[in-house]
C-alpha cells in the first residue's frame, strides 16, 4: 500500500501527483499533514513523502517519473 503524504495548497504536491499518474503508479492513499501535530512534527517541510507502507521505505521529493518506476520495483516490493 502506497500513502502520499502532502499539504493544501501545495504546488509541489500537484508536481508529484503528475508525476505519480505518469509513472503509472498502482492506488495510493492521499494523508494531508497540516492539521495532524504529529504528521506535521514528521514530514513537515519534506512533503511531499512517497511511502510504501509494505516495505516501510520512503522516497521524498523531488522525483521524476523514472525515479518512482525505480523505487516501485526495488527488491521486497509485492
């Protein structure tokens, strides 16, 4: 399972949506942090955040769309 983590009004966040939908990326959730004290303590400045929740890795930004079909077939991906 996929989460994006990303603010409102986050125009580097529209970035990774377009690039996520060009990279064909399989469903992922979208987690807003700016009103979660703890989300907020932990990604802060670094949205957005990709997370494999499987793997329990992290791609942050920036990436392109080369980057994420790299990330999504690294060893221990399902």
């Amino acid at each position: 399972m996929l989460t994006l983590f990303q603010r409102d009004d986050c125009h580097l966040c529209d970035l990774a949506l377009a690039v996520l939908a060009q990279a064909r990326a399989p469903e992922f959730d979208s987690v807003f942090i700016d009103d979660d004290e703890a989300l907020e303590a932990r990604y802060g400045e670094r949205v957005p955040v990709l997370r494999d929740e499987g793997r329990g890795v992290e791609l942050d930004w920036p990436f392109d769309a080369g980057r994420v079909i790299d990330w999504l077939g690294a060893p221990g991906r399902d």
